[in-house]
C-alpha cells in the first residue's frame, strides 16, 4: 500500500495517510501532524522530527519502533477525552499533561510558529530535544 502511495505521490497527487502508528507516518510523509481529541496540536516537516507538544512527545515515548530500547518505553498517562463532554478544559489534554498550569485549564493554546516549518499548539512547549 505504502509503494501505491508513493507512486501517486511521486506523479503529483496529494496525499494524506491518517494512521495511529507514528512511525510508520514519519517513515513515509513529508510533513507529520499530531492530533488529539480531534484537534491538530503539531504539525512540523517529518524529517528529523523532535516533538515539542506534551502529547506528540508522549506519544513518541510509547511507540516500539521509536524508542532506545524497551526499557525507555512509557504508556500515555490517563484516558481520551469524551468527545462532546462540555466539561473539557481549554487544552484537552490538560488532564494528561505533566506541564499543565492554569492557563491551559482557562485558554486554549492556539497553534503558532515555533520553528520553520513547525507549529504547535501549547502554552509551554517542550525544547524538542
Ligand atoms: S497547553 Fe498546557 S496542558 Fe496543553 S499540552 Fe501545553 S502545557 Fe500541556
């Protein structure tokens, strides 16, 4: 499937590929964007990536194919959110989110320019080691 998208690509056509295995997103796209609870929280070029939203490096921390070794493996803290539950904080993931302050419960973090080419959307983003 990956060579058929290639071919498509490659003749010019756009492709989008939603999947939840980052590695295998990373392996095969130009640009990677990272959502959750339905909203786009990074989006930056694929190539050399480090995360900067707390969920996008989460994320990373529990993929197999990404990690050191298994030993550096770690689960995403907590559970999705209820789509449609009006109790949501500004930041969804703010329940998660071991840099989560007040302002992430009270305003939601617009996506911005943190880099070229990358945008995130986080009160306190990390280096991107
Ligand atoms: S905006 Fe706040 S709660 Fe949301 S990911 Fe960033 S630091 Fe965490």
């Amino acid at each position: 499937m990956l060579a058929r998208l290639r071919a498509r690509a490659a003749a010019g056509a756009g492709v989008i590929l939603i999947t939840h295995d980052l590695a295998l997103g990373l392996g095969a796209a130009d640009r990677v964007a990272v959502i959750h609870a339905g909203q786009i929280v990074e989006t930056a070029p694929a190539a050399g990536w480090r995360p900067r939203h707390p969920y996008a490096a989460a994320l990373m921390a529990a993929m197999p194919a990404l990690a050191p070794d298994l030993g550096a493996l770690r689960p995403v803290a907590g559970r999705m959110p209820v789509p449609g539950d009006a109790g949501l904080p500004a930041c969804r993931f703010a329940p998660r989110c071991p840099r989560a302050g007040a302002v992430c419960v009270t305003t939601r973090p617009a996506l911005r320019a943190l880099a070229p080419g990358a945008m995130v959307a986080c009160h306190d983003p990390e280096a991107g080691r």
